[in-house]
C-alpha cells in the first residue's frame, strides 16, 4: 500500500469532483439507499456534476428500465446499469454538451444487512466513463463484500468506497495500481474487502486484470482473488455457488505433468462421490502469496509466467494469503455448502500432521482439524517419491507422530483421506526445481516433464530463463 501520498478526506474528494467542470453523469443505486450520491450532495457544487440520480429499489421497475434478471444483486446487473445509463446520457447531451464534457455513470447493487435477513453483505459497483470529452468509454468494476454488523455502518462504507472509486477513475486512472490502493482510502479491510476488480476500455488497454487480482490480495483488500484461463477476473461467490470445489495448491513454477496427473486422479475420484454432482465440479490452482515472495517482494514477470503457463493448460487460477489449508477450507465453506475436495502429495500430507504449525491456536491441532474437516471435504492424496530408488510414499504409509496414530487413523477409515488411484507413476521422478535447472542449462528435456502447450508458452515467451537451444 502506498503510504507516501496525500490522503484526501471522503469529502474533499466528492467536493474535487464536484468542482471539475469537465465531469457530468448520472448515480444508479439499488439496495442500500443513495449512499454514494449523497456525499456529492452534501460536498456542494453538486449542481454541476449530477444529470441525475435514481434508485429503482423496485425489482419490477428495475426490470422495466434495466430489463429482467435472475439476480438483483449480481454482475450482470451491473453492467445492465452501466449500459443503459451512459448511453441515455449520451444520447440525450452529447450535442448539446458533448464537445465540453467527459459524461459518466456510477452504478451500485447492493445486498445490505437487514433486521429480516442475514444473508451475505455484498455489492457490486462500478463506474463507466469518459476520460476527456468524445473519448471512448473505460470503464472499472468491483466486488465488495460488506463487514461491520450494522446496517447503517455498512451504508456509510459502502459510500466512502463510492467516492473513492469515482475520484480515483477520474484522477488517477493513469495510475490503476495507485487508484486500486486508494479504494479503501478512510476505511480499514475489517469494514469493506474488495475481493474483485476489473479495469477495461480505452485507458485501461494496458493493464493486466491479473495483475490487479494479485494487488488485491497483496495490499491485504481481500484474502483471495481468481481468474479464469483467459484471463477473466472472477468473483469467487458466482464461480463457488452450490458447486463442488476441487481445489490443489502449489506453486507452478512452472505447472508440471505431475501436477495435472494429481487433479485428474483427485477429480476422477471426487466425481464418483455420492454426494458430488460431476458436471459441476469447479477445479482450483492455489497460490498462496508466501509461493509468490520472493526476498521479500513479489516479482512480476515471474507471476505472469506461472499464469500463463496455468492459463495454457487451461486452469483457473485462485490467489491467497491462507498459508494454513484450514484457512483456505474455512474460506471455501464461506460461500459453498456443496462438496470440498483438496489435493495433494503424501510429503504435503505428512506436513499437515506437523503440529508446529498449529502453536498459535488455543487448540492446536484439533482445533485446525476441525475447521479443515468439517462439513463434506477430503484429501485426495498422491503418492511421493523422491527418487527412483526410494521407497514410495502414500496415503498409508505416511509417517506421523506416534500420539497422532489414531488420529489419522480415524480420518482413513471415515473417508476423509483418500489416497489416490490410478496415477501415473512415470511422473512421480517430476520436479519443477529439476524442469528451472534444466530450462537454465539449455538442456531440452525438460519438455517432456510439462504439457505440450506449456512448453510452447514457455519457449515463445521467454519464461523462466529460457534460451533457445545452442
């Protein structure tokens, strides 16, 4: 997070917008009251900024404007919003004004805290716009899921979020990385997460989104943040909602055949569950940011290149801070009461039973056991083998502390560790430490130690250190 620049108040920010003489546009807010509007309103000046605001709290007059939806509270929605809005203002100013003015629209939904409810607080928000008048359109759009417990704290966040969004789309949109961090300008992550945030148009052409994805999780926005194999920012709610998750976490330095042959096993294996409906299991590549540190810093190139070779292998991509799996689970059982299946090797596994791990928690081990166990999830382990010549290790010979026996004994016996079948044993020699050293002594094998299409984004690219072949 940059703590070098100026902060503006909420207010001075709604009052600087107020006075740019070049800033015109309509506010569209459902859910949760005006919440954003209402600090123009109050900074003064507003006469010279506001087209129009509205709030079509009605579901059958939002269909009638925006036209009928599922969901109220969804992204689809949103750009409903965007649209209609900003073409209205268009075709209703643009001659009159056009030549003088950048027009925009700023859009929210909302689900907020009510005394009849106590479904998730969230929104969805954007802002649509025009940098300089008869610009083509940019256009930033976010996710934010609402913390404190009361309705009226959640309004007063969730306004502050708007100003920040619409000042930083105005000033600051040359600089998307600076304008992310300035979201939470004013608040704190305890109240608001931005767990997604997508830029495009014109003068966003340049920026990666997934670049943006991992900043989230980076300044601490949100604990995780995905995105799809073209690169498509996801909300994790939509992507996780009523679906089986499958779920293995490494570092793809880079994604291996090995690491492809576990999913396939755990995914073959998790689909014949009883309670697992098959077509609609969702598959996970986790990152943690501790696989991402390096000396203390993220570096980027080496980022993108994980990226791109998970995207060329056709993988979705989750990025987090939970460096413990419970964590991860816990984060999971959050937006999914569907099915929880993680993968990984029978070294990981023995890790898992390393209570070391656990010293912070009151409970130790039991205690993070009985969050990463409860409800429907599983581990699906693949076999380990360090070298040809050593002993295979697997789900039922992994070594744990003698107290710790029945324990992992109880968790064979009731399902909740699995080893795996049917895996490829030619694999289990796969190392990504072997695929670097190889890819930096020029030597070709390592080709054969990654998909096809990995390997081709590898050489094409440049990633990793590669050179062609002398």
């Amino acid at each position: 997070m940059d703590t070098t620049r100026e902060t503006l108040t909420t207010h001075q920010k709604a009052l600087h917008v107020n006075l740019d003489p070049l800033r015109y546009g309509t506010f569209a807010e459902i859910g949760a009251g005006q919440e954003v509007v209402r600090w123009f309103f109050q900074a003064g000046g507003a006469s010279g900024t506001i087209a129009k605001s509205m709030s079509a709290y009605d579901m059958t007059v939002s269909d009638a404007i925006y036209g009928p939806a599922e969901r109220y509270v969804c992204r689809s929605r949103l750009q409903a919003m965007l649209d209609y809005e900003h073409n209205l203002n268009l075709s209703r100013l643009r001659e009159s004004r056009g030549d003088s003015t950048a027009f925009f629209t700023f859009a929210d939904t909302v689900s907020a805290r009510s005394f009849r409810s106590t479904r998730e607080c969230h929104g969805w928000m954007g802002v649509k716009f025009q940098s300089h008048p008869r610009d083509q359109d940019s256009q930033i759009i976010i996710h934010v899921r609402m913390l404190d417990n009361e309705n009226a704290r959640q309004q007063e966040a969730l306004g502050v979020v708007g100003v920040n969004l619409l000042y930083g789309a105005f000033n600051l949109f040359h600089q998307p990385e600076r304008l992310l961090s300035s979201l939470l300008d004013g608040l704190s992550p305890d109240r608001i997460e931005i767990d997604m945030i997508e830029f495009s148009g014109i003068e966003f052409r340049h920026v990666d989104n997934r670049v943006m994805a991992l900043r989230l999780v980076e300044h601490g926005m949100s604990r995780a943040a995905m995105f799809s194999a073209t690169g498509q920012i996801l909300q994790p709610s939509e992507v996780l909602h009523k679906r089986p998750a499958l779920i293995e976490r490494g570092s793809f330095r880079p994604v291996t055949l090995v690491n492809l042959d576990m999913l396939r096993c755990a995914t073959r294996q998790f689909a014949d569950e009883a309670d697992v409906d098959p077509e609609r299991i969702v598959s996970l590549m986790e990152i943690t940011m501790s696989n991402l540190m390096d000396r203390g810093e993220i570096d980027l190139n080496d980022f993108l290149a994980r990226a791109d070779a998970l995207a060329a292998a056709g993988m979705t991509v989750l990025i987090s801070d939970f460096q413990e799996y419970y964590r991860l689970a816990d984060y999971i059982y959050h937006y999914n009461e569907a099915p929880i299946g993680i993968t990984m090797s029978a070294q990981t596994l023995g890790q898992l039973f390393d209570e070391a791990f656990y010293d912070h928690l009151p409970g130790g081990i039991l205690e993070a056991f009985g969050h990463l166990f409860k409800k429907h999830l599983r581990l699906y382990v693949h076999p380990f083998q360090s070298d040809l010549h050593d002993p295979m290790l697997t789900a039922d010979n992994v070594e744990v502390a003698n107290h710790l026996q029945q324990l992992y004994r109880h968790l064979i016996d009731t399902g909740r560790i699995k080893p795996l079948n049917d895996f490829n044993r030619d694999f289990l020699h796969i190392f990504a430490s072997d695929i670097l050293r190889k890819i930096k002594e020029r030597d070709p094998s390592w080709e054969d130690m990654v998909p096809a299409e990995v390997a081709a984004v590898i050489k094409a690219r440049s990633f990793f250190g590669h050179r062609p072949t002398l």
